[in-house]
C-alpha cells in the first residue's frame, strides 16, 4: 500500500499511459523549464552579453546579440581605469576574512550547543534565536558606536577591515544552522571516540569537521554573498575610497563612467559569487563526509 501511494501523483498512471497527456505533461514541464531558467539566468546573461556591448547598441538594441561586434576593450577598461582591480581586492581580502570569522564562530557556537550541552545550552540557544527578531537597523547605531570606541582596544577601527570582519561573526542563522546539524549526527561516534579518549578539542577537529563538509560549504557560500553584497556598513566603517569594497563603489562611480565600462564592471563583480555556488553545488548534494565518518 506503501508503494502505491508513493507512486500517486497529480496525473494517474492509467492517464500516463496515454500518449495525449504524456506529451502535454512533458511539454508543460519543458516551458516551465525554460521560464524558470530565463527568469533566473536571463539578467546574468544579459550583464554578461551588455559588458561586451558598445553602449550605443545597448541603448538601441537592448536584446540584440552584438548587432555591430563585440567590444572586448570594455573589460581592460574596467579593470585599469576604474581601478576594478583594487575594490575587487578589497570585496575578495572582506569576504575572506568575514567568511573565517563566521565559520569559526558558528562551528564553534553549534559545536558547544549541540555536542557538548551545557548545563544551560537551551537557555543559550533561546537567546540565540531571539536574536533573529531584532531588525539589524536597530543594532546599526550601537554596533557603529562599539565599532568607533572598542572597549577593549581603546583605539577606533573605522577604515580597518577589522570593522568589517568581527560583527560579521554575530550571526545567528549561522549558529543555529551548525547547531541543527551537529545534533543530528550520530552521537554513537562521539561516544566511540570519547572511549578512545579524544577530548572536546580532538572531537571537534578531527570527528565534527570532517563529517560536517556538507553545511561547512552552505554556511561559506551565504557567508561570502552576504559579504559581497553588503553595502550600508562597509560605507559606514570604511570611508576611505580606498579600502570600499566593490559594493560601495561602483555606484560611487556609475556617473563617472561610460555605461559599457560600469556594465563590465559589474560583469567582473558577479564572478566569485557565481563561481563560488558552481564549486559548492557538489557540496550540498554530497553526503560523503556524513557517510564515511559512519563507515569508519
């Protein structure tokens, strides 16, 4: 009985069988297809055809495939005389260091709630996700203040990636996500390896981490899109043009430059993005870690 109503669906198989509603079925499933792929990809498509475009065909053919050739020039431009090359730096040197900073904070949080359960651990975690109901404009003031006036430090971090890189690691989706997936694992091979006499550490290092690949990479990409995408706080901690990330700018620049040049320019900006989810893709979809941490 299981299995038949496994195989239910919203087309009955005897109305599969037949070859009028095969087709429509498959035809519809082939239009939705290619909706779903010109809605998503269509603007990436379009940024990267327009960053080889002179402006004057952009602006009259807006869909034509390079009416009057390609203009490879746009590129070079971008890079030297917009200095892309310098801002592309600084988002690559923030995304990074946000990404260690956050990845090290929610493995580390996750880990101490979920493996470890402290005494209070659920009082922690409520805290934790009471955190996500606070709007992040509310926070822009203190958090800027903290920032201009460290207690600790006693020396202000404004125009220092520092600004950037630490309040990226209060993130508490993060947590909660590496805590959701911790306590899933099998608590069997953590009471194997506290028999053989691994400590916290060693669990974490060498059990954890290893078994944790897949959300390890779901964690690093919404970390780096996040960073590269963000543009109200980097403005606000870094005024100094020099050490803006992409985000900041290049609408700091819009009006300065030709359109082909900015479209080119904001071709080059969506490359680590896109190449970063094309090489975590595999990630999410592997469940090698889990299974040979188990196998082991």
């Amino acid at each position: 009985m299981s299995t038949r109503q496994a195989d239910r669906g919203v087309i009955a198989p005897t109305d599969w069988k037949r070859p009028g509603v095969r087709w429509s079925a498959r035809a519809a499933h082939a239009a939705l297809l290619a909706a779903l792929i010109v809605i998503g990809l269509g603007p990436m498509l379009w940024l990267a055809k327009s960053a080889v475009t002179p402006t004057q065909d952009t602006l009259r053919q807006p869909l034509a495939l390079w009416p009057n050739g390609l203009d490879l020039a746009n590129l070079t431009e971008a890079w030297t005389r917009v200095e892309i090359d310098k801002y592309f730096f600084n988002t690559v040197a923030l995304a990074a260091g946000a990404w260690a900073v956050q990845l090290l904070v929610a493995a580390t949080a996750g880990y101490a709630l979920a493996v470890l359960r402290p005494r209070y651990g659920k009082v922690l975690s409520g805290i934790v996700l009471a955190t996500l109901f606070v709007p992040a404009v509310v926070l822009l003031v203190p958090l800027y203040l903290t920032v201009l006036d460290p207690p600790v430090l006693g020396t202000s971090l404004l125009n220092s990636f520092w600004a950037v890189w630490l309040p990226a690691g209060a993130n508490a989706f993060n947590v909660l996500l590496m805590q959701r997936f911790f306590s899933n694992l099998p608590r069997e091979v953590f009471e194997a390896a506290r028999v053989d006499g691994a400590g916290p550490y060693r669990l974490f290092w060498s059990i954890v981490l290893p078994m944790s690949r897949p959300i390890i990479g779901v964690v690093s990409v919404f970390a780096v899109i996040a960073s590269w995408k963000d543009f109200l706080w980097p403005m606000l901690v870094l005024p100094d043009p020099n050490l803006q990330p992409l985000s900041v700018r290049l609408p700091a620049l819009q009006q300065f430059v030709e359109l082909d040049v900015f479209l080119a320019a904001l071709a080059i900006s969506t490359l680590i993005p896109v190449a970063l989810f094309l090489v975590f893709q595999r990630m999410f979809l592997s469940g090698a870690g889990l299974g040979g941490a188990i196998k082991g």
